[in-house]
C-alpha cells in the first residue's frame, strides 16, 4: 500500500483509540473513526510482541497489508482505522486472515 493510506504517528494512533469505536472477533480488534473529505481510507497496523518473534510478527503484517490491498474498493473512503492483531493470528492462512478481516469490517461498518 501505498504510504498515503498509512497511519504511523503515535498521536494519530491514539486520537482513533480515543474514539472507543472498537469491535473484535478472535484474531483481530478494529479501532475505527470517521474522517469526511478525505479521498481514501488510512489504516494502521499493530502486532504486538505477544504475537511472535519479528519473523512471525512481520508475516501477519504481510498478509494484512495484502488483504487490505484487495479490499481496497469496498472500504468506505471515509474511514480511518487501526487493526490490531492477536496471538492467534500467527496460525491464519492468508485466505483467513481475509475472511477474518472482512468480518471484523463488517461489524465496524467500514465494508
């Protein structure tokens, strides 16, 4: 993705956590907020160390980045939004970490 879709700031992460929009299901937990004017949706990920060793922490990264990428057209424009994984995400195949996300969005209302 491409850098204009990313939220990296510390203060960015935190204004959209401050909003307790949250919802969850057992791999993933979405923090939502929404920003009108903007032309597309920004996403932060956080996978924490209870998740794994770098390896496997940057492999979840990967295959939630790729998700996203292919969701692209059904997220809502205006929506910005921090996925943040579990420890049980190590063990998701690329296609359910798909299905997982897809879920979580549906509950946030962002797809």
């Amino acid at each position: 993705m491409k850098k204009s879709y990313r939220i990296k700031k510390e203060k960015e992460f935190q204004e959209i956590i401050q909003t307790r929009q949250s919802f969850a299901n057992r791999n993933f937990i979405v923090y939502a907020s929404v920003c009108k004017g903007q032309p597309h949706f920004r996403v932060g990920i956080s996978v924490g160390k209870k998740v794994g060793n770098a390896v496997m922490r940057n492999r979840v990264k990967r295959q939630i980045r790729q998700s996203l990428f292919e969701l692209k057209v059904e997220i809502s424009p205006e929506a910005n939004f921090i996925v943040i994984a579990r420890p049980a995400a190590v063990q998701l195949k690329t296609e359910e970490v798909k299905k997982n996300l897809i879920h979580v969005l549906n509950l946030a209302k962002i797809i």
